[in-house]
C-alpha cells in the first residue's frame, strides 16, 4: 500500500515540475525528432546543427536584447500520435517560440494542423515529404530549410536523363510515406520527359536483402536505378547490387547520408550519386569551417568522414539562423509575429548552404529548391561534388 | 534467382530457428521464456562489435568473450526478471522481460550509438557467383554453423548425464527435484544457454545485418512465431519451422513482393495454428479432469 | 466510498477543460480516455476471461479506418460511421477469435500478435484503400474541447458498461471459463464459445476507441498501429489491476502520464520507464488496484448489499428474457414422465485407453432414472475414468455410451451437461474469483444467457434474471447451510465446504444424474454421515439418479441402492451392497488373493 502511494507520488511531482531552465529569461526553440529508434542518427545530426547555430547567436549576445536562446528536445519515437503529445507540449508548457522537426513525413504530417492551432512556427530540418510544407494552409506556419521531395525528384531526374544520360529507369523506393511521396513525384517528373519507369520495387526497413527486387528491374531492362532509402537499407541495396553481379548507375535521394553509408558498404559505395543541400568534404566558406569546427569541440567529430547526416547538421544550421533573425525582425517572441517576419525576412543571411535573401513568401515554404541542391558521389570513402551539366 | 533465394532463406531461417530453440529451451524448463529473446540477439551482436571492432581483438577470443557475456546477460535477467515470478504462477513475467527488453535496447542505443555499424568480416567481402546468382560466403556458413548447434543442443539433451535431467524438470518438475536436480540452478542454466544461442545467432548475422541496437526486435519476434509453429515443446519441430518459415519469406519476397512478405508469413503461422493448434510437432497439454 | 472516489474521478475529468486551455493537458486527458475505452474492453477478455491478446492494435486500427474510410471517402457523418466501425471491428474479433482461440497461452499470444502485424501490413499495402504508408488526412475533426468531452463520456460509458457486464450472467460465466473451464463445461459453458464473445468485445471496445481516435487527430497512419502500441495496451491493464473495473483507469492515466513526466529526459527516458515498470510489477503483482483493494467480497452482488441495508427486494418477477426457462421445464417434465425402471443412461463395452495402458475394459452398466449407484475399485481401477467419459471429458475408443437412448460418446461436456448430467470432481473446482452465490448462480444460468449486448447495457430483463438467478442461489445455499458465506470469494472456503459449494452448484443446474466423484474425501465421520442424509434426502425428494465415486465403504454400504465394482479397468463384480460385499473377486482385487 505505502509503495502504490509512493508510487503515484513520484509521478505526481513530475507534473508539477515546472518545464525546464530559467523561464522569462531565455527563448526556448523546441526540437521534435527521433531520438531512439532506427533513425535516431539524423536526429542527433539535426540537433547538433541547431546547438552549434545557437552558441553562435548566443556569443554574438542573444537576441532580443540580451536573450540567450535554449534547446528543448522531444523525442517523437516515431510515432504520429506522439509527435502531436510533444508538438502541444512544447508550446504550451516550455513555450516554445519555434520548434524544429523531425525526421518522419508521417510525424510532421499529424502535427501539420497543430502548428496552426497553436499559432507557432515549424522549421523543418529534414523530412522531405511536400505536403508538409506545401499544406493549403493560410497562414501557412510550416516552414522548412530541407529538401523537397517535388524539387529533390526533379533534380535526381535532372541527373539522370541529362548528365548519365540514362532513359531506362528503376525505381527503388522504401515502403513508408517517404517513399510514397517519391514515387508520385518521380512518376511526375519523368512523365515530364515522357520516360516511365521500367519497374517499381519496394522494401522494408531492416530488410537484409534486395537481390530479388533488383534481379527483377534487371529484367526488366533497366539501365540506372534511381533509390530512395535511408543507410542501413541503401548498404544492403549495394550490396545486393554487388551480390548479383550487376554494375548498374545508382542515383539516390540524401536518405544514405544519414548513417555510416561507406562503412557499412566499403568499397562498394564507390560510383554511388546521391543529392545533398550541401558537403562538408573540399573546400569549405567560413561558415563551413566553423561549422566543422565546432562539431569536433563539441562532438569529438574529427572530420568530414564522420559526419554523420550532414544534411541535417547543414539544414538545422541555417534553420536556426534565420529563426533567430526572424524573431529580431518581429521584435517579440509571440508564434504569429515570427512567422510573419519569416515570410518576410528583410536580412539577407549569408549561410551556410547558400545566401538566403528573402527566402520565404507566403507560396514559397521551402528556402532551398532543386537549384540549391548538390550531387555528389562517393569515392574511396569519401564524398565528391559531380557536376549537373 | 532460385538459388539466391534458397540460400537466403536457408540462412536467416537457420538464425530463426537458432533463436527459437532459445524460447523453447527455457520453456521446457520453467514454463517461462524470455520475451525480449531478440535483444540478446542484438546484445551477442554489439557485444561483439564492441570486442572485434571497438577492442581489435581476434576472432577467437571476441566469441567467447561475447558468448560468456550473454550467459551472464541471460543469468541476470533469468535472476531479477523471471525467479520472483516463477513461482507465483503469474505471468508478471511475460511483462517483466518485456521491460528488460526496453531497457537493454535503450542502454545499447547509450552505450553503442544510435547509427548502424557495419560488422567486417572476410566472408562477406566477396560475393560468390554461380550462375546468375550470388551469396556470400557468410550466407552459407550460416545455416551450417546453425544446424551444427540445433544438433549439438539435441544431443546435448538426450545424450548427456545433465542433459537428461535437464529434460527431466521439463517433464515433471516436483519428482526431478526430489531425485535432487537443483531446480532454481535448471532453468539458471536453461536461461543461460539460451541466451548464448542467441548471442551466437547475433554473432553470425552481424556481418549480414549490420549491427544496430534497434536489429533485435523483428528476429525475436520471427523466431517467437517459428517456436510457436514448430512446437514449443518440440526441438526438431522448430528447427524444421525455422529453416520452413526462412526459406517461405525468401520466397514470398523474391516472387511476390517484399509487402507481402509479413502478411504471408504471419497468416500462415495463424494458418499452421488453426490445422495444429500446439505447433507441428508440439504435446498437446494434457487436460487434467 | 468508493462511489464517493468515483463521483470525484468523474467530476475532475468533466471540469478539466473549464480550468484549463492548455491544450497540452487536454490532449493528454483524451489520450488517456482512448486508452481506457481500449483497456476496458480488453479487461473482459484478460482479466475475466483469462486470456492473453498482444495483437489489439489491430482492432483499434480497423476501428480508426474504418471510421476514416467512411467519413472521408463515402462522406458518411461520423455520427453514422461510428456504430459501423465499432460493428466491423466486433466482427472480424469474433473471426479472429474462432481461429485464435482453440489454442492457450503463448499459442494464443502468437496468433494475436501475428494478426495485429497482418493487419499492419495491410494497412500499408492495400494502398486503394488505405492510402498506403501516407495515411488518411483531413479527417473532420471538432475542437479539441469537444472531442476530449466526447472520449471522456464514452470512456465513463465504457467503464459502466463492463461494470453491468460483471454483474450480469455473462460476467459470470466469462470468470468461470477463467477459474476452470473444466467445471464451467460441465455446467453446460460452452467455454470456447464463452471466449470468443469476450473476445468480440473487447474487439469492439478498441474498434471504438480507435474510430475516437481518428476524429481526435484528424489524420491517421500505419505507424500508430504497431506490436508496441499492442504491448501498451496489455502493459496498462495489467498495471493497473486486471479483473477489476477501474483497473484499466488506474493503468491508463498512470502509462499516459509517466512518458510525458519523463519527457525531458529525452536520452534516459526509456530506460527509466523501463525500469519503473520492473519495480512496480516486481511491488505489485496484482495491479495497482489489487494492491490498494484486495478482493474482499465479490464485485457483482450490489443487491445483496441494498437487501441488507434495508431496502427489500429488487423485482418480484420470476422470468427474465434469459432463456432459461424452457431448458429447465423440460428437464422437470422429462424427470416426471420416466418410470423409475427405464435406463436413463447406458454403458456398453465402453473402452478406453492411455498411451497403451487400458483405463477402462470393456465396461458396461445400467444406470436407472432414480436411485444412488456407487462405483468402487481400488486405486487406477479406472472409477474417476469412467465418470470422465460419462461426462464427456474423456471419449472412449470403444463401444458405446446412450443418454436416452441417443449415442453420447464423442459429444462436448457442454452437451451433455445440458442435457442434464452433473458433476462435481475429485479436487473440488470452484470458480475462485466469484463469490460463493456467484458459483451457484453460474449453474443455475447455466447456457441461458441471452445476448451479451443487453448484458452490457444493463437491460432490465438481463436484471432480472440476474436477479432471479441470485435469489434462487441463496435459496439453494441456505438449504445447504453456507448461508454465512454467500458473498465471500469461493477460493476462501475450506475444503469440505468446496465440496459442498460444488454439489449445490452442480444440483442447481436442475440435472437428472449427478455424479459425484469421491465427495467424502477429507471429511470428518460425522460429515460423512451428514453426506450420507444429504444424499438420500436427494433421491427422495427430488428423484434424481445418483452415481458416487467412493473409497468410504461404509458411506457406500449405507446409501447405496447398487454397486459396482472396477479393477484395471473391468467390471468385476455387481450388485446390492450386500451381495458385493461377500464377493470373493472383490476381496481379492482389494486385500489380494485369498488362500
């Protein structure tokens, strides 16, 4: 009986601790992401990117006259209805000013109509799925610094039909509403160029192994694979690759960036293109030095190698700059003024990934679009830029 | 492709079955089994990775080390997850090993890191062509090195002093511990090897598979279904499940899709449930009147 | 008291949203109604009936698209789409069930788990249908302070649903299935049947709540349907308190609340909920509930209590819409128009063997309509085999059994039960978790139970022959002499009075044969000549035929009309106890060969 009772009151203090840090003094930006489960990796990456954007706001003296902004983290483990939990807790009990998201198109999906309930901005860092930031909303509080599924099938389109020069393709897709706003936007744009795809494979997460799906799409005649899949998957696609004794062009989405694609593949991630919004390998701008410099302070990241997720880092980096800018222009910490200020950024911001002047309009949510996308290529355990000509 | 999907199927169903003898080993033992089975697998796995890649030792003494490690795992857990509701006749333990499965992939997701890690091994470097096909070499050192345990276990049982009064607490266990077979040390044993098998099954898919602290949940699950169809009181029947459920997926993937793969393979368990309701080989319970 | 913690509960729930607009809260409260709704019904198959479901998820996924399928596609208003969804879901339980439930334990926790995942991969592949791994959106949904009022009512109506459910007959009958469903065959249960209408219920339950919970977010996809979800739902029950009407609120608010407590610690999160978990199934084996409240008195009997506290009797009518009247008038009819010569039942060459060793040889008797047999035989003569394969539990490989003249051999023990054979058996089964009254109510029920949707509405026939049942209950108790225990839990009674409980509950099915397998085993020589009055006081007044598994041989010379006599499986000697008596067989088979 006494421990039922001391049970139920440790559970009871819980509640009524009051959300974390100093309240008044510091501007809470909130992060919902996978922290555990399988795609835990990107979350971290994406945190990271916010942590290290914020410590360069907070040495330059916060904002709004002197105050420091903090990071408040939730983990969505995935699931929607836990996604929508945190999303109302993040607002209404750590007041968030913005929260930046995750990882799942689903999650981002369940939380869209909360955003807009509670009146407070959403930066996405990562999930791709279009509808997430083109909603039909108006005002439209979904914002994202991240690639576009519409724009990123385009670009690999781009890549295939003009720079490999390749009009047989197969498609390659996870089995998850990631892959599923995929197919429909590279249906769409290889319709555009009156190409269809020779055959359309699917796998699951944790699958050890693609040979059947790619032994069909070589049937199928096809002359380059295009994949959407995340770095465990996409290892096991490569290798399955290898396996069957089929050297194909891969072109992929940035889903095997985001874990150890070169170490989980060896030597066979060589030739592998895959489109990023930016790459800490070669020659990096000034942001892009302090960047990874403040990765191997802070994380112990000793180079470019072991990045893990860069897009990620990258994406949340700026992300948080702007967000910052946007809360000086609004002069306030309320949801609403900052997401008009963001609609309407008058700074330029000189990024990371690019220069951003006015990067959002009220029909444009998405900062960077298929012209700000890079391709690159794994060679030798290292990524390469490869040229869109 | 026939052939690509055979030797697939025949491998992670060997490691289906491997695991699945887990189940049944501490089944027959105590009426209990540990339902987080696939965590030991991922535990064998990280363990290790964390020897072989994280220490560089050899081969040869990161296996025993890890499989050491596991029976250790599998005590402990048998010790603070199982005994204090063994005797209760609850199934509390059902939901205590559920628990432990929590905090073990969440304490390996601390320890090892939230991304996949690739296990290197010389088997896996080159695939072997025959025909259109091709495997690697790991892929059938497996089964083999599976069905080489799956017997050893069996002989173990019927051809050793231990072994045979091991399968004596399973049959009856207030007479086995009046002939002086120290029950609460059975099924510490029971627990024990259990565990290793699985660490083993971890140990050998790993190059495969790569390592995750999340890879553990699906193979516990595959091989609860493969104990289960095979009979939980019956060892040939789950090593005849085992390889029988490995080889369907493989086949269901390769010829009708990867999606359909679940839904196949679970509806057949409930199929193979409905036509033999204690698995292929199972004892129906006696009904005491 | 506890109506006073209840009313607070209520009231708290209902004014939440008048105190508070953080929708934060608000949404937490509706999740944790949701999963009350769920629990509750799974409480009727877990903690009444005893049966394990990791696969729920399923029926709460069938539930939400189903709603959201019909609101979306085919524009029906969710008013509508409701009831249909809670229907489906009801339907496809009572399918799975007949499959799932001819297996127990981890057989039946494997064939829920692999719908549960079958249903998943469905829900991404059946694209057409389910929009795939994308999911539906732009599902109506009102304002949150509506729908958190709407899942509060319906999680209120739920919880007094499986409250009227518990009193009712069925509650009855789905925790007798659970204490044994050996006695609970042979009181005419159908126990297979029994659980898969609990399964069906909790089925609908979830289908409900999951329909609830598609309006409440508007959106829906295949990942809030996993085996985790599954395992949430039984982890929450079971915390809570299992067979216990507010169990399933106990565990719901508590695995609800503790994420979100826990929710800052993002990295140590699990682990520590993980780890509370361990320490409070280690503390509390019983749920929270067990603990707080241990079982004192049996939930169902609320009229027992008005009774003596003074307000008289509920209902004066004898009939209820049970549908049971008409199995025992013509149980009496039958009992009144045979003569006391012809055979009630017939044994001819019955045989039966175990694994190569023969229980029972080629046996055949005669049993009369009226009248006290005994069968007696030393130890392993086969006595308790053959009452088993009377009753039906065992089936003979050979010859023939006839009840009335029609062949018996082969058919359930339900059957023949409810053709009017009792029992009770060698270690006194007793429903343990019902109260004394319950145990005999349950055989005055017997099959009669009507439709279960009125059991959990509380329709008036339903109390009334709930009514009618415990009246005739205590009745039969206080002709037995355990008046003074009538609402204490069966499991407390000392043995000898189990034995009692189990005749009483067995003579209340209203049978025509009773058999009785060693009733005096462990009374004191005086009980066993009250037996031996009990007994004959039976066969007087009440006509019925008796036969009696026996050691006691003087209570077997005393009240026996007949006797016969088994070793290793074979009739040996029979006749009038006199005659069996100076039989020399039967001396041998019991002292050894005689010089």
């Amino acid at each position: 009986m006494r421990r039922v009772m001391l049970l139920l009151l440790v559970l009871c203090l819980g509640l009524v601790i009051p959300p974390s840090g100093q309240a008044g003094e510091s501007i809470k930006i909130g992060l919902a992401a996978a922290v555990s489960g399988g795609s835990a990796a990107s979350g971290e990456a994406i945190k990271r990117g916010i942590q290290i954007a914020m410590d360069e706001v907070n040495a330059q003296g916060g904002v709004l006259g002197g105050r420091k902004l903090e990071l408040v983290i939730r983990d969505d483990e995935g699931n929607p209805a836990k996604g929508v939990t945190i999303a109302r807790e993040l607002v209404e009990r750590e007041k968030v000013v913005t929260i930046f998201g995750g990882l799942h198109t689903t999650v981002a999906l369940a939380q869209v109509p909360v955003w807009h309930e509670l009146s407070t901005p959403y930066m996405g860092a990562w999930a791709a799925g279009t509808e997430i930031a083109r909603n039909g909303k108006s005002p439209n509080f979904v914002f994202r610094v991240s690639a576009n599924d519409d724009y990123a099938d385009k670009f690999l389109v781009r890549y295939a039909t003009e720079v490999l020069k390749k009009s047989k393709p197969g498609l390659l897709l996870e089995n998850t509403a990631w892959g599923q706003s995929n197919e429909v936007g590279l249906n769409k744009w290889l319709g555009q160029k009156s190409i269809k795809p020779v055959g359309i494979e699917k796998f699951n997460w944790n699958d050890p192994d693609m040979s059947p799906q790619l032994l069909r799409l070589k049937n199928a005649g096809a002359d380059h694979i295009i994949m959407v899949a995340n770095a465990p998957e996409g290892a096991q696609v490569v290798k399955s690759r290898a396996k069957i004794g089929w050297e194909v062009p891969m072109v992929a989405h940035w889903g095997i960036s985001g874990g150890r694609f070169a170490e989980l593949t060896g030597d066979l991630s060589d030739g592998v293109a895959f489109l990023q919004t930016y790459s800490f390998f070669g020659k990096q701008n000034e942001r892009g030095q302090a960047v990874l410099k403040a990765l191997k302070d802070k994380y112990g990241v000793k180079g470019p190698e072991e990045v893990i997720a860069p897009v990620g880092t990258a994406n949340a980096y700026d992300g948080l700059h702007l967000v910052a800018l946007a809360i000086a222009q609004a002069g306030s910490a309320d949801g609403s003024k900052v997401r008009d200020a963001l609609e309407n950024l008058k700074a330029e911001y000189k990024g990371l990934i690019k220069t951003y002047k006015r990067p959002f309009t009220p029909d444009q949510h998405d900062a960077l679009t298929d012209d700000d996308y890079i391709m690159v290529v794994w060679k030798g355990g290292k990524i390469v830029p490869v040229a869109m000509k | 492709m026939l052939v690509q999907l055979v030797v697939t199927g025949l491998a992670l169903g060997s490691m289906y079955g491997l695991v699945a003898l887990g189940y049944h080993i501490t089944w027959v033992t105590s009426r209990t089994m540990n339902f987080s089975q696939g965590h030991a697998v991922m535990a064998g796995a990280v363990v290790a990775f964390a020897f072989y890649v994280g220490l560089g030792w050899p081969l040869w003494a990161t296996v025993p080390a890890t499989l050491v490690l596991l029976a250790i795992f599998g005590v402990a857990l048998e010790r603070v997850a199982v005994r204090p509701f063994f005797r209760a006749a609850s199934a509390a333990w059902l939901l205590s090993t559920i628990a432990c499965g929590i905090i073990a992939e969440n304490v390996a997701m601390l320890l090892f890191g939230k991304d996949a890690r690739a296990f290197p091994s010389a088997l896996t470097q080159k695939p072997i062509l025959v025909g259109g096909a091709g495997f690697y070499a790991q892929e059938l050192l497996i089964p083999v090195v599976g069905l080489l345990l799956m017997g050893g276990v069996q002989l173990f049982y019927h051809r050793t002093a231990y072994g045979k009064q091991l399968k004596a607490v399973a049959y009856n266990p207030e007479a086995a511990g009046l002939m002086g077979i120290h029950i609460p040390r059975a099924v510490m044993f029971a627990y024990a090897l259990s565990a290793s098998l699985a660490g083993i099954a971890g140990i050998l898919l790993a190059p495969i598979l790569n390592v995750a602290a999340t890879m553990g949940t699906i193979i516990g699950l595959k091989a609860f279904a493969v104990a289960i169809i095979g009979g939980l009181t019956s060892a040939p029947g789950i090593v005849v499940a085992g390889v029988g459920y490995g080889l369907v997926e493989s086949f269901v993937a390769g010829y009708l899709s990867t999606g359909a793969r679940e839904i196949v393979g679970f509806a057949l368990v409930i199929l193979v449930l409905v036509v033999r309701p204690w698995g292929l080989l199972g004892a129906r319970p006696t009904r005491r009147v | 008291m506890v109506r006073l913690a209840w009313g607070l509960l209520a009231a708290c729930a209902a004014a939440l949203p008048l105190f508070t607009t953080n929708t934060y809260y608000l949404y937490v409260g509706a999740s944790v109604g949701l999963l009350t709704i769920v629990t509750s019904g799974l409480n009727v198959l877990v903690g009444f009936t005893g049966q394990l479901s990791f696969g729920h998820a399923g029926f709460y996924a069938i539930g939400a698209y189903a709603a959201a399928c019909l609101t979306t596609r085919a524009g029906w208003s969710p008013w509508a789409a409701m009831p249909v969804a809670i229907v489906v879901t009801a339907l496809v339980g009572a399918g799975v069930a007949g499959a799932a439930l001819r297996v127990t334990g981890p057989y039946l926790a494997m064939v829920t788990i692999a719908f549960g995942i079958i249903v998943e991969g469905i829900l991404v592949e059946w694209v057409s249908l389910t929009n795939g791994p994308g999911g539906i959106f732009n599902i109506p949904k009102p304002t949150l302070r509506v729908s958190y009022w709407l899942i509060v009512a319906v999680a209120g109506f739920a919880l007094v649903l499986v409250a009227n459910l518990r009193r009712s007959g069925w509650g009855r009958a789905f925790l007798a299935v659970k204490g044994s469903d050996i006695a609970a065959e042979s009181l005419g249960l159908s126990s297979y049947y029994v659980r898969i209408v609990a399964f069906s219920v909790s089925a609908a339950f979830a289908g409900g709540a999951g329909g609830l919970f598609a309006y409440l977010n508007g959106y829906i996809s295949p990942d809030s349907f996993s085996l985790q979800t599954s395992i949430l739902f039984v982890l929450a029950l079971l915390f809570g308190g299992e067979g216990r009407v507010a169990g399933p609120v106990v565990g719901s608010l508590v695995l609800t609340l503790l994420p979100e407590v826990l929710t800052s610690l993002v990295d140590y999160r699990l682990i520590l909920y993980g780890s509370l978990l361990m320490l409070s199934i280690y503390w509390l084996p019983v749920g929270v509930v067990g603990a707080l409240a241990p079982r004192r008195g049996a939930e169902g009997d609320r009229d027992g209590e008005r009774r003596r506290r003074g307000h008289g009797d509920p209902g004066a009518r004898e009939h209820g819409r049970g549908g049971d009247g008409g199995q025992r008038r013509r149980k009496t009819e039958e009992v009144e128009g045979r003569s006391a010569e012809q055979a009630l039942l017939t044994v001819e060459g019955a045989s039966l063997a175990f694994g190569g060793v023969a229980a029972l040889a080629d046996v055949s008797l005669e049993i009369p309509t009226r009248g006290i047999r005994a069968v007696i035989g030393p130890n392993g003569a086969g006595k308790t085999t053959l009452l088993n394969a009377l009753s039906g539990f065992y089936v003979p490989d050979g010859g023939a059994i006839r009840l009335d003249g029609t062949p018996v051999a082969g058919r359930p023990p339900y059957v023949i039960a409810r053709r009017g054979v009792a029992r009770t058996f060698q270690t006194a089964q007793v429903f343990g978790e019902l109260s004394v009254l319950e145990n005999v109510a349950v055989g005055i029920t017997g099959a009669g139970l009507g439709s279960v949707v009125w059991a959990l509405l509380g329709a008036p026939w339903t109390r009334r022959a709930d009514w009618a049942a415990r009246r005739e209950a205590r009745a039969a108790l206080a002709e037995a002499g355990l008046t003074e225990w009538t609402d204490r839990p069966a499991d407390v009674l000392p043995s000898g009075l189990r034995r009692r409980l189990e005749i009483v509950r067995a003579l209340a099915t209203r049978p025509r044969l009773l058999l009785l397998d060693e009733p005096a085993a462990g009374l004191s020589p005086s009980e066993i000549k009250e037996l031996d009055a009990y007994l004959v006081r039976l066969r007087e007044e009440r006509g019925l035929a008796i036969v009696l598994v026996e050691h006691h041989m003087d209570l077997v010379m005393a009240v026996s009309d007949h006797v016969t006599v088994l070793d290793y499986g074979r009739v040996i000697a029979g006749g009038t106890p006199d005659a069996v008596r100076t039989n020399p067989a039967v001396i041998e088979a019991y002292l050894g060969a005689t010089q």
